[in-house]
C-alpha cells in the first residue's frame, strides 16, 4: 500500500506561546524555530504580527533566517491583521498567511456581532486582499465543531474560490470526539465544493484529553494537515501533541496508512528546549518524551523488559533521540570527556563558545561527585538562554531559622561598579530578592517560581524557573546551582537581565 504524506504545521511559537506563564524574547523563538527545522517540521507558524511590534519583529527575524520548513503568520479576518503579516514573513524562502474567523453562533453573535452573511463576505474579500501578497492563503473558521454544518460548508467553498490553498477545521475549545470529528472530515472531503483544489487541515485542542486522537481521526478521515505542539502546549489544557502524532503514525503502521517527514531523532532535544526555554515543565508521565515513559517499577515490568524490552516497551529511545548509555564525568575529566559526551547526546556547542562552557562544566563538577548527562543537558540549556548580564553575583549572604528574621547581602557587579544591599523578608530567598530589587531599582513583581532537581542526590544540581512581572511585561529568568538559594538569585538576575535589554526599561537607579 502507497503511503500518504501527512503535513506537519507546527504551532508552537504562536499557539504554544499563548500558554498561561509562557514567555519567549526574539532569541528564544528564534533557537525554537531552527530546532523545528532540524525536527524537519514542514510549516513553523512563527506568530500573530499584529499583537506587537515584538512579535512582529520576532517573526521577522525567524523568516530571514530558518530555511526549510514554510513560515506562516496567523491574522484576524481584517486587512491591517494581513498587512502586519506579509511584512513579518516576506522575507521567509515560503511566506504563508493564515487568517481566522469565527463561524459557530456563539462566536457571531457574541463575539463578532455580525450576520453569517456578513461574515462570510467579510472572509472572502480578506482572503483576495491576502492573495495580492502570496498564493498560500490559509483560512481557519474558527470554532467550526460548534457551527451549523451547512453555513460551515458554505464558508469553506467561498473560502476556497477566494482563493485559500489550506483550509484549516479548528476544534477550538476541545469540544469534539474521534468518532465525531473525524465524520466531520470526511462529510467535508464528501461535500464541499472545490475541496479537492486545498489542502485539508485540523487544529485540535485538549480541553477534553482528546486532541490527539481527533487529529489521528482526521487523518483516517482524509486531512492532509495536522496542525500540533510540541510537548503539546497551548491554550487551556493545551493543543494536539507533535510528538505523539509523529511516533503514533511511526509504530502503528499498520493502522495508518500515513508517514510524515519528521526527522524523529531530534524529538528528546526539541522537548527539552522547548520545555526549558518555555518555563512549562513536562509531566513525569508524558507520552513520548515524559522521564517516567521508558521507566518500570513494578517487579514483573523489570523482569520483563530484561529478559526482552518488547515485552512491556513498543518505542526505542533511539527512534526520538533519547539518552544512551552514558559515563559518569568529574572535574578530572578534561575537555574531550566533555565533548564526547556532549557528542552522544546530540548537543553542540561553537567552539568559541566551549572554554566558557567548560569552565561553568569545571564548577559544577568541583561541587558535585559525579555529572550526570541531565546535568550536561542543564548546562547547555542554560547556555543557550544566556543574557549578556548587565548585572553579576558577586557575594552573597544569608540568614534564616526558627526564631531568626530572614536576611540577606546581596553584592552585585555592574561594569566596573559594585553595589551591596542588605534586606529582610518572609525567608532567605525573598530577602534575596528584596536586596536585588534595592540595587536595581526595578519595581519587579514574582509571579511564579519552580524548583526542580536536575538529577536525584542530596548534591543534585538545583533549577529554578522564575517569572519575573515589570509594567505588565513578563519575562522568564532560570539559574543552576547546587545551592538552591544561589540557583534562585541567578535565576532573578537572568530574569532582569533580560529586562534591562528591553528599550523601556531603564537601567536602574545606579545608571543615573
């Protein structure tokens, strides 16, 4: 049987951003973007233009430099939506614009307060306006699971004869079932006129647990395009995942007569940076790519899997580019102990880059028994979303217990310049925060802080994970240590760090 190709439009930086407490600056998105190209994704829908000159710079800059996959821009149904769209992704080697509007009655008499009419002369005339710029036009009606079918159809033939090359079906609020939705896309491939000149697509969410399986129905259905984020993040309780849908289609062939062309071995590396460069850890339990989806516990598992992996494992690690067997490293291990290690897990770092990298490796192994292959992968993590400082850790200092007042000194290095604080707070790391906060004169809000051990040990090597809030801009900060204090002070400082580098902010009360 002839295997049909499956198109993988990766949302990640657009719908996977609007997760509640994620956060990406230019950089970030851009290091995500070149990931998902060696993940080979086919699409990379970079972002919504029009929501910030930020954003439409960060879209800008992913067009000029990923080479690959298409770039598409998300607009609403109007023309300055389109506009801020075509600029953000001229540049890319294949430009696409997706333009969205509601169709079910709640989203048009609530939301839009329009006529379907209305609406649907509303979505035709944007599409031919959007087409003067490029020929891929994609066009979503959104909340279409809850919209009457027949004006739903009707919206898609014009959309069609306006010129749209994808139509995208969104399950927008999760509401669908697999039975259900995939009925739907097959009524459509069945029905609609003109559909056999654009590529079928869907965008399910997760608000029912069921988005990867109403997009593996679609697909059954005749949808040609799966619109899915990695580690599957996004709105609410999240989007259709990547990676599932991937391996699914790898190991159920059988099943499906469907491939897709993702490069399945950068799959462990593309969760990673997304999960540490988004702040949004990945459940232990994950599907794929969770820590615990190799592990067994039980007496019978282990037995098992020794005598044969296949009795209780379907996946390999090796099919996502998981951890192989690894050496224990110490500070006595040199620099190609390091880089072979660095090797095998797939991670590299610019040789110009490497003595930096290996004195921060020297540190923490003068601190730690051994370093383990999570602990190099923290590093590197922490490498790549590393702010030149406007400010350092010099010193610090704190004091905490039962019947102690919690208090800190904080010693900070700018330029040449240093500056010291003392302050007290509700604990040591609060206290911390309230010296830094006197340095830099930044009123600075914490509104989220994660601990996390990157290995097990009493000498783990402690990540924190702050949002930091400043005039309504949040930014996310992280810090490595084995002294959880000194991985939370770092991750502050990184955090405002990141700040200072935003034209609106000003460099604090020392600058003046």
């Amino acid at each position: 049987m002839e295997k049909e190709k499956v198109i993988i439009f990766d949302s990640t930086l657009r719908d996977g951003e609007q997760t509640p407490g994620s956060k990406l600056n230019m950089d970030e998105k851009l290091k995500i973007a070149k990931q998902l190209a060696k993940l080979n994704v086919d699409v990379i829908e970079a972002g919504f233009p029009i929501s910030s000159p930020g954003e439409l710079d960060a879209v800008k800059e992913i067009s000029r430099q990923v080479k690959g996959p298409t770039i598409c821009a998300l607009a609403r149904c109007v023309k300055e939506d389109v506009d801020a769209a075509w600029e953000a992704v001229k540049e890319a080697e294949k430009p696409r614009i997706h333009i969205f509007l509601g169709v079910s009655n709640i989203h048009m008499e609530q939301k839009l307060h329009k006529k379907p009419e209305e609406l649907i002369e509303q979505a035709v005339q944007t599409i031919k306006y959007a087409r003067q710029f490029t020929d891929d036009i994609e066009y979503s009606p959104e909340d279409a699971t809850r919209a009457q079918e027949d004006y739903l159809f009707r919206v898609i033939e014009a959309a069609i004869e306006a010129g749209a090359t994808t139509i995208n079906i969104p399950d927008t609020v999760g509401y669908s079932v697999p039975e259900e939705f995939g009925a739907l896309i097959r009524r459509i491939n069945e029905n609609v006129k003109g559909i056999e000149n654009a590529v079928l697509s869907v965008h399910c969410h997760n608000d029912l647990g069921m988005a990867v399986s109403n997009s593996l129905s679609a697909i059954k259905n005749g949808a040609k395009q799966i619109e899915c984020n990695v580690n599957g993040i996004g709105e609410r309780a999240g989007n259709a995942s990547l990676e599932e849908i991937a391996v699914a289609l790898r190991i159920r062939q059988d099943m499906f007569a469907h491939y897709t062309d993702i490069n399945t071995q950068e799959i462990y590396r593309t969760s990673r940076l997304v999960s540490k460069l988004t702040g949004i850890p990945i459940p232990v339990n994950k599907a794929i790519i969770g820590i615990n989806a190799f592990a067994h516990s039980s007496g019978i598992h282990q037995d098992g899997v020794l005598k044969d992996k296949r009795t209780y494992e379907i996946i390999d690690t090796d099919l996502i580019g998981g951890k192989p067997a690894q050496m224990l490293l110490t500070a006595r291990s040199g620099r190609h102990a390091l880089k072979n290690e660095l090797q095998a897990t797939g991670y590299t770092i610019p040789e110009e880059e490497f003595e930096d990298f290996y004195e921060r490796f020297v540190e923490l192994a003068d601190k730690k028994k051994g370093v383990y292959r999570e602990d190099i992968e923290a590093l590197v993590f922490e490498h790549l979303s590393f702010t030149e400082p406007t400010y350092k850790l010099d010193y610090l200092q704190t004091v905490s217990g039962s019947k102690s007042i919690p208090a800190a000194i904080i010693r900070l290095i700018k330029g040449d310049e240093y500056f010291e604080e003392v302050a007290i707070g509700s604990g040591p790391i609060d206290a911390a925060y309230n010296a830094i906060n006197k340095i830099t004169g930044i009123n600075i809000t914490l509104t989220s802080y994660n601990l996390s051990a990157v290995t097990g040990g009493r000498d783990a090597l402690g990540e924190v994970t702050v949002k930091i809030n400043h005039n309504n801009k949040d930014i996310t900060g992280r810090g490595l240590s084995t002294d959880i204090i000194e991985a939370s002070i770092k991750a502050y400082i990184n955090g405002i760090n990141k700040l200072m580098k935003m034209n609106d902010v000003k460099n604090g009360i020392h600058s003046q």
